[in-house]
C-alpha cells in the first residue's frame, strides 16, 4: 500500500530517514571502512532520483501555475479577466488551418475571408522565467489572400455587470512579433439594438502593450448593456509569426476631474 508523503505516517517516515542519515554523515569521519563502504552505496542509489526529483520540481515550480489570475490590475478595478484560453489547457489546443469562425476554447474565434487559409492557431505552455499567464497562442500565417484576419474574444457577461460610461476597459497584452506589423483593438458593447465600438492601435514598440477604451466617449446606454466582445486585428499579417503570451481584461471607473 502506497503511504501519502504528506500524511502522518509518511511524515514520521521522512524525519526518521532524516536522522538516520544526518547521523550517518557526522558518523562518518570515525566509522569502519566496510559499514562507511555500504553507506556509500546506498548514499549513491538515492542521489540519482532525488536530483531528478529536485530537478523537474525546480522546473514546475518556475512556470507560472495552470490557471493562475495574477497580473497587475489598475487602482479602482472592480472586475478583471484573464480568458481561459491562457489560464488553463483547452480541449482543442491547435488549428492548422484555423477556418473562419474556428474557437480555441469557448471564448476565442477566428475570423478570416481566406479563400485558402494558411493560418494556424496554437496554444503552447509559457515557459519564459517573465511568463505571468500559464498559457499563450501562436498564431502562423503563411500565404494570405484575404483581406482581414482577427481573433475575437467573447468577454463574460460580468462584465457588463453594473456597466458604467464613467468605466475605462483596459486591454493588456503580452505580443512577439516576428516580424513589425500593426494590430489594433476594437471594443464592441451591445445595448439594446446599437453597438458601441471604440477602436485603438496597439502600440507596437513594445512587446508589453496595453488599450484603454474610454465608455465616456460612447451613446452607451447603461441599462441595456448585454454583451461584451474585443476584436483583435491584424494588419497585413502574411507570412508571420505572432505570439500572445499573456492577454487580459479590467475595468476600473474614470479619475473624477
């Protein structure tokens, strides 16, 4: 029977192996040759598998954790988001290719007017020792013969919880480019038969950029607000490369003035 490391039993276990072998080493400098002989023996058969226990210990415990929510949020936030699609592993974890209207996960579709698409979408494991989101996406594209490509995240119905023109939505991203190219944001709140949009360009200077979509410059009508999505648009995306390492959403009100 297997014995929980982490139980009672398995505790006393560990403290006595502990002391046994804490005794063995200050022992060691006045102990017979042949019992000092033996010890060695079974010091060399542990030494393997607790350094390639260490090792890939050391290893998960450096990525960031599966569906961890940390990163940094503005001062007044009272709702935040990371979408799943970077927080924990999906069900369908890769397109190749990603036709139009494809989702990774429940929260993240594909649009596309590719007649051919050479477009692949993948999540991946973060890796990077900077690496907040436990998750990333790599979207490929080869030869594009369409006129616009974006990825579109459906936002929770939260987050049109007690919805506010005063209410900044802040976009952050993670994004390598492998080659320069520009990508924009354009928020989209439905209330009642309108939509609101609001569209920014995501600075590209940088591979940490964010968007602030500012509610006050819309016609929202606060009490009719029901859904919620981003559009992310790539621009001239043929033949790149781009990974989003992290990606997440918060709302916070306006500084009063």
């Amino acid at each position: 029977m297997a014995i929980n490391p982490n139980g009672a039993l398995g505790r006393l276990l560990q403290r006595a192996s502990f002391k046994r072998w804490s005794k063995a080493a200050r022992m060691a400098p006045n102990a017979e040759l042949s019992t000092l002989r033996a010890q060695r023996q079974h010091a060399r058969q542990l030494i393997v598998p607790l350094q390639e226990l260490s090792y890939v210990a050391e290893n998960r415990l450096a990525l960031p954790r599966i569906g961890t929510n940390t990163f940094q949020r503005p001062a007044g936030t009272d709702w935040s988001w990371r979408p799943m699609a970077w927080r924990t592993s999906v069900a369908k974890r890769g397109l190749a290719p990603a036709f139009n209207r494809d989702k990774i996960g429940e929260e993240v579709t594909v649009f596309h007017d590719c007649k051919a698409p050479e477009v692949s979408l993948t999540q991946h494991r973060n890796l990077h020792a900077d690496d907040l989101a436990a998750y990333g996406m790599t979207m490929e594209v080869y030869h594009f013969d369409g006129s616009f490509l974006s990825l579109v995240l459906d936002l929770p119905v939260a987050a049109c919880t007690g919805l506010k023109k005063r209410h900044i939505l802040q976009l952050a991203a993670v994004i390598d480019r492998e080659a320069p190219m520009n990508i924009y944001a354009r928020l989209n709140v439905k209330n009642g038969p309108n939509t609101e949009q609001i569209l920014l360009s995501l600075p590209s200077d940088d591979r940490e950029t964010l968007a602030e979509f500012d509610l006050a410059y819309t016609q929202l009508n606060e009490a009719r607000a029901e859904k919620i999505w981003i559009d992310i648009l790539f621009e001239n995306p043929n033949m790149n490369k781009i990974t989003i390492r992290d990606l997440n959403i918060c709302r916070y009100p306006r500084a009063e003035i």
